[in-house]
C-alpha cells in the first residue's frame, strides 16, 4: 500500500484524500447531518451504504486525519469526530452542492440545502465551520449571538419537506 499521494499535486492529494464514491457522503452525513455513531451513519444513509464499507470508509477518514474515533469501551458506541481537516471540507462540500444543483437532477427536499449553502456564500460556510469547531473540537463559537447555521439549515430541510409532503396532498 502506498504511503503518500501519487504526486506533489494539490488536486491530486486531495482527490485521493476524498475522491472515491463515499468518504464525502459520510463527511457530509457528519457535517449536515450531526451523525457521529456508526449505526446512524448507517440507517440515515440517503444513498443506502453498505456496512462494509462505511466502516472501510469511517477507517479511511480517521486514518487521513478527517475524523477521530473516541472509542468509547467494548459494548459502547464509538463517536466519529471531525478534524479541522474534515470540518475545512464545508467550503468544497459547498462549491459541490452549488455544482450539483445547476448541473445534476435533484429532488426539492434534498437540493434545498445546497441552495442555502450557495445563497448564503462564505459567510454561512465559516458560520458552520465556527459551529462544527465547537461541537467537534471545543472551541467555542466567535459570535454566539449569532442564529446556529445548522438550524437556518435544518429549518429549510423542514420547510421543503412539509411542501413536498403538502404538494402530494394536493
């Protein structure tokens, strides 16, 4: 097994770090969706992963320094922590989401996120960021007047949920 990236190249390294077809998904379900116990990870998976390879992949990450495992003693859950490494990938998930949207089918309660992430630029970005600091690292929040970007962000999930659900009925 190889011990460094293919080559000196930024995008290299990075792609290798985050480019296969779930270590995003699972950073994403960490970041977005506040999952941090395997089990969680595994039954709110929208892509429906397989266990074999969230844990592959969750062994991955912790190994390329974007998420810690506390491991919390045999018959207890092990919490899944991001990195200032994992917790700078908000801007890239972002910039993926603001792609996917202009370039991919989507469905309304899945997308709305995206947008939010899109309309409310780096600003938003760095408020999360400053949350997941504190959940993840203990380092407390910069501007704790501030509302919390993952409620701005949950509440929109609520809101296009409830359309689609009211649109249904209709």
């Amino acid at each position: 097994m190889r011990e460094g990236p293919r080559s000196g190249c930024p995008i290299n390294a990075a792609v290798e770090a985050l480019g296969d077809r779930w270590s995003l998904i699972v950073l994403r379900d960490i970041v977005f969706g506040g999952r941090r116990h395997f089990r969680e990870l595994l039954a709110n998976s929208e892509e429906g992963i397989a266990s074999n390879i969230l844990s592959s992949r969750l062994k991955a990450l912790v190994a390329g320094g974007l998420l810690t495992q506390e491991d919390a003693g045999r018959g207890h859950r092990a919490t899944y922590s991001l990195t200032e490494a994992g917790i700078d990938t908000v801007p890239v998930m972002a910039v993926l989401g603001s792609w996917g949207l202009r370039h991919r089918e989507t469905t309304p309660e899945l997308r709305v996120r995206a947008q939010l992430m899109e309309d409310g630029g780096p600003a938003l970005w760095a408020d999360l960021m400053d949350e997941l600091r504190e959940i993840h690292l203990g380092v407390p929040r910069p501007h704790p007047e501030r509302e919390r970007a993952s409620d701005r962000l949950r509440e929109a999930y609520e809101r296009a949920v409830a359309a689609e659900a009211a649109a249904a009925v209709h």
